[in-house]
C-alpha cells in the first residue's frame, strides 16, 4: 500500500499506512509523551497521555491506538492537549507515594521525568486514594512495591503477550484495583518465572530487582573473604550505556578497571564459562545423536526458560541439557580448581556475579547449583545495580583505563562472547560440535541465519551428510508456541537454543531500561562485532579450558565434570 500524507503541527509528513499517529510523529522527531505505551505490546491506550488534538474531532484522541489515514491534521501541543496531559499526571501524582528522594528510580523514572516536563510541583488532589503501601518480597530476584504502582498496565501486558506467563493481572475494580497474583497469592507462589521483564517494562519503581549492593559491599571489606567477580559476556556492551555512555559501547576494558578499584581479588570473565558450557553440552548433543538420546536438546543457560519448564511442560524436563549455566560453571571453579591452585578454602570465596538477568538471583539458590554444599555463586548483581555501585563507589568511568581480565579464568574465545545475543548458544555450539563430530574444523563458522532480533531463527548444517536441524527462540511466548509445535510432531529439531528475554541478554531484566529497538540493536551488533575481531573464536581453541580439562576436569561429561558443571531439573509443585 502506498503511504499516506498527514500534517503534525503544520508539518507534512508522508507515514506508513500501517502506523499510528504516535510513531508517525515520533518517525518525524515529534516527542509525544506516554507512559501506559510499550513498543514490546499490544497498544491499549489506557493512560491518555498520548492524547493529540485531531481537526474535526470533538474528543481528543489517543495517539498511540489511532491509525493514520490520508489527510489528518494533528496538534500534538495546543493548550488543550497540555492541559490534558497535566491533569493525567496530576492524578497518576494523586495516588502515588511521594518518596522520589530514596525511590530506586529516582531521576531515572518516566512520571518523575513527565512531572517535570509539565510542571507537576504539587499534589493539586490532596486527599486522592493513595495506592495501598506494602511490598511484596517474597520473589527471590525482585520486588513488587504495590504503593508506587500507577496501574498502566505494562507489566501485566508484557507477562501476557511477551512471556505468556501470566504470573500478574489486574484484580478488584475502581479504587481498590490492583496488580498481584491469581487469589492474592505472594509472587513466590504465583507461576511467576522470575525473567524480568515486568521488571524493566515498568515505568516507575513499582518493579525493582533486589538490592545486592550491600551484601557486596560488606563482602568487600571482610577481611575474611576473598572476594572475585565475573561479568557476562552481555554486560560488557550494556555497562557503558549504564553510565553514560553511548548505546553499544563495548566498555570492556574500562569495567574490569572499576571492578579492580572496588577492591575485588579476581577479575573473571562469565564467557570463560561460557566456552565450558560449548564443551559440555556439544559434547551432550552428540553423544545424544550418537545414542538416539532424547532429542531435541534444549539449551538451560536461561533459568527463566528453565523455570519455565519445571513449571508448564515438565514433560520437556529430560530434554533440558543437564549443564549449569556458564557464570554457576565458572563459580564452581572457582571453588574448586581455582582454589585449589591458590591454596584458598573454597568456603573463603565468595563470588559475585554481573548477570543481566533478574532470574540468576533465583538461580544461585538451587540446591543442585551448589558442590559440598558451598553455593557456585554468593551473590547476583543486575548491569543496573553494578552501575550504581560504581558511582556509590566514586569511580569516573569515562576516564578509566582499559585493563585485562585475570587469567586462567578471564580468557574465552569470542564463542563464549555470543551467548548474550539470541542464537549465540547455538552458533557457539555448533562450531564445536562440528568438530567432536567429524574431527574436523568447521571453515564457515558465521551462522548469519541464527543472527538478528527475530524471536525464532532456524537453519540446518550438513555434518558428514547427516542434516543437523536447529532452532533458536527468544521471550517465553515464542518458545511456548516452538514447544507445542515440536509435541503435534509439526516441527522436528535436534538442538534448540531458548533465551526467555527477547533478543537474549542483551535485553535481560537486569539491563539499562530501554523502549529502543535501535538500542537493542546496537548491543547485539557490537557482540559480533567482538567475535569477528577475535582470533580464537571456538570454545575448544581455549588454551585455559584445554589447560582445565588436563588438569582437573578429565574429559567432558566425565565423573568430574558432571560433579562440578552439571544439575538437575524438576517438576515444580502446582502452586493453584
């Protein structure tokens, strides 16, 4: 369809027949403000914020539902269209606590910046119902602070449409409505799979990760402990644009110096466990192939997806590959062969680990995450948190040095780095399997078509004529989809890849809060941009994991490794 000729403030602008007033305009460089919009989402047009004044219509209408047609006239400015705006915000303000001072998002939140914007320096409905004061702690990973709600919707939206989790939903109507879980019941007894995406689709502070910062700090300055942190392969491309800097910025280098001037021991790199993970589970896969094992593997670095499993297709369990997910492989050794060789007690260790991900906070507490007891990993910090705990910690990122991660357990190959994009695990994997397969070296290494943003990619590679079929799948509601599809026998795979966040860990519920597509973007090209610039860029070209399994480990799926770098799943118990 051709596209059509609309006027925003008197200027002409040629819009896509299929957009709506809100993207036209914002295609234009026209700022419409909007807080129950969420580009991951079906539009709802709940909050009216949006709202613009359209020629020939009495009503003012919501930009973000209304379609574009041939000939609009749009203000998006006039005097009644801010008073409007300013009357919303005042009532959103009228049912909402006042503790932007000590709030997590303060200066980082869309009401407190929209309040600004129009002048909101009062609550002008004194008396208004505020929003029930109580939090809800029970989650592991995060917290759910029902008094800083503003009902827009967003999370509730994302669990149903994104995640297809349903963990969260509107309940009561008029002034007693809330968002909770089915009959009241706290998030640690909803189906709630702890991935975050409510987390970072909300607005304000209603959703916020748990604070880990003190138990970091404290670890820190115990004189007992010898403290190490890990970074995921994600963090290095997202912790700039955290701390100012542009989107994509591979802050590598600069990270690692912060961490040391905090006063960690060892500086790690998660994508060391991630080259472990290739060794495994390409290990798994083929003696799966070779054994007609249960096929398709699926990949278990996501403890969202995982969880997910348990939860709603426990039937799935013995298709999960049994291999901890990198950062718990690279703290169990940490604990064991690393400590070993530095004659330091692995209960002396405490390990911190910069995850993307709101779910590894759950993750680190799995019984069948710990060896002799002593957990893999002590504590979880988001990109978010990690950010914070650098300016708490008076360090000027942009004028630090570049500096190296610790060896042995700070060098990977650029496969470990993939695997905070979607398709990563899979790419990475292939290229080792590959050669455990055939003996052989696989010459085209790039797989283009498991690249992208696109929620389900699919390809094939031929090995010694035999046609490996593989999938990778990102947010849970493609997955559920992909998985139902592969039960009615409509689908046949021998290794599927699943991230429970869209694009994968670059969009975590621990990343910078972002709506940009572009953002998301940018992140994943600048990971494969690291790969392409790499020289080793297979996980079994690791000098320090060749050096590891000869060593300690053995050989992988040895006695050893499965001691150290495996688990189990298992069906959760029905929480209705």
């Amino acid at each position: 369809m051709a596209n059509v000729n609309i006027s925003i403030n008197g200027k002409n602008i040629e819009a896509k027949p299929d957009w709506t007033v809100l993207e036209a305009a914002r295609a234009a460089g026209i700022h419409i403000p909007t807080l129950c919009y969420y580009p991951f989402i079906s539009r709802r047009g709940a909050c009216r914020l949006c709202s613009v004044e359209l020629e020939g219509s009495p009503n003012l209408i919501a930009s973000c539902v209304y379609p574009v047609r041939e000939g609009l006239k749009i203000q998006t400015h006039s005097p009644r269209v801010l008073k409007a705006r300013k009357t919303i915000l005042e009532l959103f303000v009228a049912n909402h606590n006042y503790e932007c001072l000590v709030c997590r998002r303060n200066g980082d939140c869309q009401l407190q910046s929209l309040c600004e914007e129009y002048g909101i320096s009062e609550d002008k409905y004194k008396g208004g119902r505020k929003r029930p004061d109580y939090k809800d702690c029970s989650s592991e990973a995060y917290v759910k602070d029902h008094g800083k709600c503003i009902l827009c919707g967003r999370c509730v939206k994302v669990c149903e449409e994104l995640q297809d989790v349903h963990a969260i939903e509107f309940v009561e109507r008029g002034f007693p409505m809330e968002i909770q879980p089915a009959f009241g019941n706290k998030i640690a007894n909803s189906v709630c799979i702890d991935c975050g995406q409510c987390v970072i689709s909300c607005p304000v502070a209603a959703l916020c990760e748990k604070d880990s910062a003190e138990e970091v700090f404290n670890a820190l300055s115990d004189p007992n402990k010898y403290v190490i942190v890990q970074t995921a392969p994600a963090i290095r491309v997202t912790i700039g644009e955290a701390m100012g800097l542009k989107a994509g910025t591979v802050s590598t280098g600069k990270m690692i110096s912060g961490l040391r001037q905090l006063g960690f021991k060892q500086v790690f790199d998660t994508a060391f466990g991630a080259d472990l993970t290739v060794m495994e589970e390409a290990s798994e896969l083929v003696q799966r192939i070779e054994n007609n094992g249960k096929l398709p593997i699926m990949t278990s670095c996501s403890p969202g997806w995982t969880k997910f499993v348990e939860t709603f297709y426990p039937e799935f369990i013995p298709n999960l590959s049994s291999c901890k997910s990198p950062h718990q492989m690279l703290g169990a050794i940490a604990k064991s062969y690393f400590a070993q060789k530095n004659n330091i007690k692995p209960e002396n260790i405490f390990m911190v680990s910069v995850m993307p991900c709101t779910a590894k906070k759950f993750e680190i507490n799995r019984e069948t995450n710990k060896v002799a007891g002593i957990k893999d990993v002590d504590v979880v910090i988001t990109t978010r948190e990690l950010a914070k705990i650098l300016k708490t910690g008076g360090i000027n990122f942009a004028l630090l040095e570049d500096s190296e991660f610790d060896n042995p357990l700070g060098f990977a190959s650029s496969a470990g780095e993939i695997f905070g994009a979607s398709g990563g695990v899979l790419e990475a994997s292939l290229r080792t399997a590959y050669n455990l397969l055939t003996g052989n070296e696989l010459e085209k290494i790039d797989f283009q078509s498991v690249r992208g943003l696109s929620r389900l990619k699919e390809a094939s590679i031929d090995i010694n004529g035999k046609e490996l079929k593989v999938a990778a799948v990102s947010s849970l509601g493609e997955a559920r989809k992909l998985i139902e599809r592969i039960k009615c026998g409509e689908v046949n795979y021998d290794f599927v890849e699943v991230m429970a966040c869209p694009g994968g860990c670059i969009a975590g519920g621990g990343q910078p809060y972002t709506e940009d597509y572009e953002v998301i973007k940018a992140r994943m090209e600048s990971l494969y941009a690291i790969d392409f610039g790499k020289d080793i860029r297979k996980a079994h070209k690791n000098p320090f994991i060749m050096k590891l399994y000869e060593d300690f480990l053995g050989e992988p799926l040895s006695e050893v490794s499965h001691k150290y770098l495996h688990t189990k799943f298992k069906r959760r118990k029905d929480v209705y």
